[in-house]
C-alpha cells in the first residue's frame, strides 16, 4: 500500500439531525437566520473598530481578532452545513473535508488564543492601569496577533496530513454536519494511534489556554479586592463581564462535547450533534451582542452610525 490514502472510500456522508430529514428545508431557515447575524455582527464590530479612531486601543484590537476568528469559523462550517439543510446533500469528499477540520480546528485554537490574550489585557488593565498603554503597544499587540496565527496553524497543520494517511474501508458515516479530526479518525481501517495522540496534545493545549485564563481571574480577582471603594471594585470587575461571557460561551459546549465523546458509553447521537452544532453556531452570534451590550463605546458608535443612516 502507497503511504497515501487508496482506500475504497472516496465520500464520506455527513449527518444532519436524525429522524428530522423531512424537515430539514424548515430548519434550514433558523440556521441561515443565525449565520447571517453571525457574520453581519462580526462584521459590524470590524467595520465600527476600523473607522472609529478613539476605539484604536488594545482591548479593541483584541476584540478585533476575537470577531475575525468568530467570523471564519462560521465560514468554515457554512458550506456542510447549507449543503446538508438546503439541499440535503451530505456527501462530502476526502480532501474537502481534510481541508474543512483543518480550518475548524484552526480557527478553534485562534479563538481559544484570543481569549488568552483578552484575559491577559483584562489583568494589565486592572492590575497595572497607568502603564497600560505602554506595555501593550500596537507594535506588540500585532506580534501577538501573529504568533497566535501561527500558533493556531502549526498545532493543527498535523492533523489532515495524518488522517490523509489512513485508509478508509468501509465506514463512511460522520456524526457531526461537518468534519471533525477526531470524528473522521474514527473511520479509518489502518492504525490511528498517533492521530489519537496528537489530537490529545492539541486539546491539551486548548485546555490549558482555559487554565491560564483561570489563573488571569485569580490574580484579577486578587487585584480587585484589594481595592478599599467598593464602587471602584465592582466598575473595574465590569470591565471583565464581556470576556467572561465570551469564555463561557465557547469553552462550555467544547468541554462538554468532549467530555461526551471520550466519557459517555451510551450517549444520544440527537444531543452530541446539537451541542455541537452550538459550539459552532453560538460563540460567533452571541460574543458581538454582548460585547455591544456590555462595552458603552462600541453600542453608542454602533447606534451612532445607525442614527446617521436614518436621518440620511
């Protein structure tokens, strides 16, 4: 056998919701509804960050990249997902969907960094204000940006040349409504062990990018409390609620997927596929409405322009 796949396989089949085919023109409405107040909210955050002059700080710099990996994550599941609920039709080929969780993966461990990288802005804002600006120049805050890049790339860049690799026989049934590395691994024929491996490093790391995160809150946490106002304590633990949601919102789903996938013996396929379809969907819809809700410069820059329009 050639090092590369030559297997019977040449499609794999993607699952939408079981039991629920006869209607999936019907779901297909709510979840082109939530991709397209995905991408314009993103988008809208970009555009105000881009043109408003007094939001060229760090902490909008960061939440500049957080809606850019909100954005392409969306755009990484948006094709599967519209082929199976519009047109129902869930073939997909090998290369495509090695390209597809190469790019999930990808942006998956960008976001993971970019919330990282906002808890770390959130301590240096509180802990140490008057030098804010100076430690996180833009000079360094485009440096980090492109560290994490690289770093989210290279972690996963192993992951569709090892499952090229494998040969697939006769399953070809994922269970996801787009592909996943540890769910294609699942239906190779050959040995998959350092796809096991490796995968586990990647969420590894992943996890501990939430464990720093943690460690951030300690250290903010002890910072807040050692200030004698009680109104200074809770206006500068505010400024933290918007990343606190955001974490929330992407690492719970991840966590317990994961903890279905490796721990639950007799799990429901209905409830996998539905939180994975939030750990998808959720992150890039919800994290620019509470930024816009929760952070006062951006919804009166956003309601601002909307005034503008109108009056136009």
């Amino acid at each position: 056998m050639s090092d590369f796949n030559t297997s019977e396989v040449k499609l794999f089949f993607l699952i939408g919701i079981p039991g629920l085919e006869h209607t999936y023109i019907w779901i297909s409405i709510p979840i082109c509804l939530v991709y397209f107040i995905a991408i314009l909210g993103n988008c809208t955050i970009l555009l105000v960050i881009k043109t408003e002059t007094s939001l060229h700080e760090p902490m909008y710099y960061f939440l500049t990249m957080l809606a850019i990996s909100d954005l392409s994550l969306s755009l990484s599941s948006l094709p599967t997902m519209l082929r199976i609920f519009l047109f129902n039709a869930p073939g997909i080929s090998l290369d495509a969907c090695f390209a597809q969780e190469f790019f999930i993966h990808g942006f998956t461990v960008m976001e993971s960094s970019v919330l990282l990288t906002m808890s770390f802005d959130r301590f240096i804002a509180i802990h140490n204000p008057l030098r804010y600006s100076s430690i996180l120049t833009t000079a360094r805050i485009s440096k980090m940006g492109l560290i994490l890049v690289i770093r989210s790339f290279l972690s996963v860049l192993p992951f569709p040349l090892t499952l090229k690799r494998l040969s697939y026989c006769h399953k070809n049934l994922l269970s996801h409504s787009y592909c996943l590395h540890q769910d294609v691994m699942k239906l190779a024929c050959s040995d998959n062990r350092v796809n096991v491996v490796y995968g586990f490093f990647v969420a590894l790391c992943t996890m501990m990018d939430l464990a720093c995160i943690a460690l951030s809150y300690l250290l903010i946490l002890k910072t807040v409390l050692g200030i004698a106002s009680l109104s200074e304590r809770f206006k500068a633990f505010n400024t933290c609620v918007s990343h606190i949601c955001a974490v929330l919102i992407f690492y719970v789903p991840i966590i317990t997927l994961a903890a279905m996938h490796r721990f639950a013996k007799h799990k429901s396929p209905l409830i996998v596929i539905l939180i994975a379809n939030i750990f998808l969907l959720v992150p890039p819809v919800m994290n620019p409405i509470v930024y816009c809700v929760k952070t006062r410069q951006i919804r009166e820059k956003i309601l601002g322009k909307l005034l503008s329009i109108c009056s136009r």
